[in-house]
C-alpha cells in the first residue's frame, strides 16, 4: 500500500526552520518500518519542499506556500490506500484524516496497527 504519514511538520514551530528539519525526522520515523512491511511511505513534504524550492520558495506561511503544501497532501491521498497519523498537533495532519475518512481510506494512529508491521 502507499501510505501517507501525516503529522505535525510546521505546528507548533514558530517557523523555525530547525524546528520544522527535527518534526520531519519525526514524520521519516516510520517509514522504513512500512517499508519493511511491503509498503510504500509517503510524506507529503517530501513533494511540497522541492516544487516550492522550483517554484521560488518564499516565506513560510507565505501565498506560495499555501499554494503548494496542503494541497500537494491532498492530492496525494487521491493515490493513497492508507494514512498513518502520528501524535501531535497539527491542522494540516487533521484536515488529511478528514479527507482520507470522506474518502473511505483507512487511517491508523499507530504503526502496529497497519496491516503486516511487525510489533
């Protein structure tokens, strides 16, 4: 399955942009393990953070910024067969488990539970 992680990446950061690097390792945590499992992982900054370099990149929070990021995760829950959502707060991460349960895609709130990770 390709499976979107979703969880905090600018939430609670103050912009900072190493606070934003470490929240993304948190968000990277996981993937091996889907990995392993037969999964594909998917974050949706690993998508956003190049087409807003390509596109000029700009202020945090900025009109490009917008432009680019949520909508990139929504696109790709489009292909995704599941959402793995990782604690924390985050608006973002929120609104990809509303879509993804509009849409009948299974999200999980831990990575034990998505099928074939060993515990």
């Amino acid at each position: 399955m390709l499976i979107l992680i979703a969880g905090p990446y600018r939430s609670g950061t103050g912009d900072d942009p190493a606070k934003m690097a470490a929240n993304l390792k948190v968000l990277e945590a996981p993937s091996y393990s889907l990995f392993k499992a037969g999964h594909t992982p998917m974050i949706g900054e690993w998508v956003a953070l190049p087409v807003f370099d390509a596109a000029g990149g700009g202020p945090i929070g900025g009109e490009l910024y917008d432009e680019v990021f949520h909508p990139v995760a929504h696109r790709l829950l489009a292909l995704c067969d599941g959402v793995l959502r990782l604690p924390g707060a985050s608006k973002g991460a929120d609104n990809d488990v509303r879509i993804a349960n509009e849409r009948g895609i299974p999200v999980w709130y831990d990575l034990k539970d998505v099928p074939g990770v060993a515990a």
